[in-house]
C-alpha cells in the first residue's frame, strides 16, 4: 500500500492551505490510500471522557464531506467512505472509534493552541480512499474536502506510476 497524505487545514480559523499541488512517483502494484477529509480529536481537557471525545470527533466529522476525481472520472458516493461508517450508524459505531496516542512537537501546525505534549485518547473520523494499483503512466488525482460545505482541502496530485 502507498499513502497519500493530506494537507493539514483547521477549519473556522482561516487557517486553510488553498490549493495544492503534488507530483509523485509510485512504485507499480501499489494499492494507493488517501484522506478526503478527516479530523482528528484531541482533547485537552481532564473532563473529556472517551465517549466525548468519540462522539466530538463523530459529529465534527458529520460536516464533512467532498469529491475525488481520478484521470477527470468522478469517484461515486463519497459518504461510501467514511471510516468508521457514517452518519446512519449512530451510537454503536460511535463506541467503535479507536483511540490512539500522539506525540505533539513544541513546533507543531497548532501552535499555542496545543501545547507540545503527549496526548492520550485521541479519535479520528473521516473519509478516505482506497484504490487498487493504477496502471503504468501518468494519472491525476483532484480532491476536494469540504466542511459545512466550503472548501478546506484542495489538492491536486500527479502521479507517475512505474518508470518514467
């Protein structure tokens, strides 16, 4: 598998990238992974219990949503893709949002706002994709995530599968 990252944006900040654009080489016969649009919850109170911090994540994550196009053709049915699955699934797959560890450098993307650190408990939610290896040659993935409908991720990759 090879990973596509993202960009990092903090939406209601101001603080979003604009559109971005990459040129990548990837090995043939890679499955290829990448984030449409995704949060990360991180709490910073002692209150915020593990359900709060899962269902914050959830909930942000219900004003997600956008579109991927590969070589011009529209992926179908983004809500498809949410990991874990969707607005529909409500209170058990809520519980379902792995928690998980982070390490926050002093020079990290947040700033002040979060202080260096390692935090505990941590969700995630979001959309994401997973394709089956592209043919040898050039290809163009568009991504656009949204939230609450405006844009807050706009990138453009290249991609150079095989030599070349």
């Amino acid at each position: 598998m090879w990973f596509i990252s993202g960009v990092f944006a903090q939406p209601g900040t101001g603080a979003t990238p604009g559109a971005v654009s990459r040129t990548c080489r990837v090995p043939p016969d890679k499955k290829l992974f990448f984030p449409i649009a995704n949060t990360i919850y991180i709490p910073t109170l002692p209150s915020e219990t593990p359900e709060i911090v899962r269902r914050s994540a959830w909930e942000y994550a219900n004003t997600l949503g956008g579109s991927v196009t590969i070589d011009d053709v529209p992926v179908d049915n983004i809500a498809d893709y949410r990991l874990p699955p969707g607005p529909n699934a409500r209170d058990k797959q809520i519980n379902r949002i792995p928690l998980f560890q982070i390490n926050v450098p002093a020079d990290n993307l947040c700033g002040a706002d979060l202080p260096a650190g390692t935090y505990s408990g941590n969700a995630q939610d979001g959309y994401y994709l997973m394709l089956a290896p592209l043919s040898r040659g050039r290809h163009k993935i568009h991504i656009v995530g949204t939230s609450d409908n405006s844009v807050i991720v706009d990138v453009t990759y290249t991609l150079i599968v095989g030599r070349g």
